[in-house]
C-alpha cells in the first residue's frame, strides 16, 4: 500500500517560489489502478515523480508498506526503484540498443547474469506480444510498439508498483486502447499495483478503479471511477467529465439558462424518447445542450445537459417529470452558468490586458 500524507512541493525559480503540491494526501491501495488527473500545470508529474522519490518532497512523506522512502539510504533507494518502475509518453528507449538489450538493461543493473537475464527479457517480450521484435531496434518500431518494449523493461525486476506518466498521450486512439488493454491485463494477471498519470478521463474510465483530481496542485476530488464520473462535485472535476457540455454552453448564449443534466446510469432504453415524452406530457422543449451517451445490452449509459425555457416553475416540473425514470440522475446545474461567467470573464481581462 501507498500512502502519500501532507505532501507538499515547491520550486524555486527565476520569478519567485512556486508550489506545486500543496498538502496533498492519498492512500493507493494494493492491486490498484489509480488513476491522477489534471489539465496541465496540475502537479500530476510532480507528484509521481514524488512517489518514487525522483524529486524529494519539501514537506510530507510516502510511505511504501509503512516504510518512509524519505529516509531510505542511497543503496536503499535504489533497490525502492527496482521495485516501483516507471513508463513515460517519450519511452526513453536506448537507440542504440536493440528490444532484447532494452529489456535486459535493468537486470544487468542488479547484476543478474547474463543468461538468466536473456531468458527473462525473452519471456517479457512474448508477456508484451513483441516476441518477434527481439533484435529489431527502437527507430524501427511504431510508437506503441515502443512502448510495449518499454513496458517489458519496466516489468523486468519484478516491481510491485509500475507509474504510467502520461504514457499514451503520444499515440493514437486505436494504439492507446491496446496499450491500455495491456496494462489492465498486468494489472490482472500480476497483481501489479498502477498509477496512472494522465490529463485524460477516458484513460482513466477505461481502466482505473480509482482516481483523484489535482486541480492547482492539491487534490479537490478522490473516490471510486464510477461514481466521480456519475455525480462530480468538485467544478475542476465537472470540467474534465463535461468539457463538451461546458463548450455546448457556447453555442445557446446568457450564462443565466435555466439548465438541467442527466446522468443515465443503465436506464432501459425505451421506444419512446425521454425528451419528446417530456414535451408531449408536460409541454416542455428542451433544448439539447449537449448529449453523451450509448447504448449497451438495452440500457443507456453517459450525459445529457438540457436547456429549459420558461420561468422556476417550468424547471421544476423539468426535474420532477425527468427524475421519474429509473436509474437517471437530475441535476439543476446553476454550476455551468457559474463556469461560463469565470470564462468570459476571463476572457474579458485577456481582451484589456
């Protein structure tokens, strides 16, 4: 287990001290996929390199099974990373290596010999599904090829952690979807404990079982997947699970709409349409604001954020008629409003600065 207590970190730079973790505190638990999200400038980075101790923390600890990692020795340490590895979006091959002599690097660290270690590197290329890729070299794979190979290195010492920085942002939709197949089948079959970092939350609904939003540096949201992704409190989470509801907003004008979401969380998909029954039943028309939602084995899953004409009254019979169908969430989202209002107001100072 990780437990990340009261960590904090910050830079000094050129313009002043900046702290890029503040306070922040979290408990991975064995056999977890963890995922840590953020747009840019979070502290995601900041934060795993923390975990393993590539950068030291200004306050806090992390502590591996009850073991601070801020007081290991040097040797101690690096024994630590033998066990807690590491994968990142630019693979950090060797060039000059090929696949087999990538994978054997770190057993060659930790003084392995060299025939047990090849046999080892042989038997992670066939885990990766690379086994015909033994002596071709990196500039001769594809970007997830690459990182397959990558993948088989970091599994080398056996870790009981592996930290994925980022490690499918440099490669295309249907790439990423394999090599996240990949790290959940690790996860599985070798009861590998993962961390992901990443400022994307469908990599995160696709295999983590956990997560926490950094937004700024601390952590403003923590709990199972499922249920940040069907009921987001936090305004940081609302813009990661509905960046196109927030940018439908744009296109239908005064942030003082009167709006509705609808979390459909396996509702049975029926013949006749929830919104046009809403309009025949109640003589409501919504406007759609923006809908995310499929269809699976007859029921519905996603969002859908609706614009309702009229006064409080009509809103409220909106809920009340919406909220009468099974396993579909109402939320008046006043919050929307809110985040439009900081975004032209944003953009209003950027204008007059």
């Amino acid at each position: 287990m990780i437990e990340i207590c009261n960590l904090s970190k910050s830079f000094t730079t050129a313009g002043g001290t900046v702290d890029a973790l503040r306070n922040v505190n979290l408990t991975i638990r064995d056999g977890d996929v963890y995922g840590i999200i953020g747009m840019s400038g979070a502290g995601k980075s900041t934060l795993v390199r923390c975990i393993n101790m590539l950068e030291r923390p200004t306050e806090g600890t992390v502590l591996l099974d009850g073991v601070n990692l801020g007081t290991l020795s040097k040797k101690k340490m690096q024994e630590m990373r033998h066990h807690v590895t590491m994968i990142f979006q630019s693979f950090n091959l060797l060039m000059q290596r090929n696949c087999l002599q990538n994978i054997m690097l770190p057993l060659k660290l930790i003084h392995m010999p060299k025939d047990q270690a090849q046999k080892r590197a042989e038997e992670l290329l066939n885990t990766v599904g690379m086994s015909d890729k033994a002596k071709a070299y990196p500039a001769q794979l594809s970007g997830g090829q690459q990182q397959r190979i990558a993948i088989a290195r970091a599994l080398a010492t056996d870790p009981r952690v592996l930290l994925c920085d980022e490690a499918t942002s440099a490669l295309d939709p249907k790439t990423t979807q394999d090599i996240l197949s990949l790290i959940r089948e690790i996860n599985q079959k070798l009861g590998i404990t993962v961390i992901v970092i990443t400022h994307q939350m469908s990599v995160v609904q696709e295999i983590c079982n956990r997560v926490a939003i950094l937004e700024n540096g601390s952590v403003v949201e923590e709990g199972d997947v499922s249920e940040v992704f069907s009921n987001p409190q936090a305004r940081a989470t609302k813009r990661l699970v509905y960046p196109d509801m927030a940018a439908g907003m744009d296109s239908f004008g005064a942030p003082h709409q009167q709006m509705i979401r609808l979390v459909f969380q396996g509702a049975e998909a029926a013949a006749k349409p929830l919104i046009a029954s809403m309009a025949i039943d109640c003589r409501i028309a919504a406007n759609i604001l923006s809908a995310a939602t499929r269809t699976l084995d007859g029921k519905v899953y996603g969002t859908m954020l609706l614009n309702i004409p009229g006064g409080p009254e009509q809103l409220a019979k909106a809920a009340q008629y919406l909220s009468q169908t099974p396993d579909v969430r109402v939320q008046i989202e006043s919050e929307y409003a809110g985040l439009q209002e900081e975004k032209r107001q944003a953009q209003s100072g950027e204008a007059t600065a």
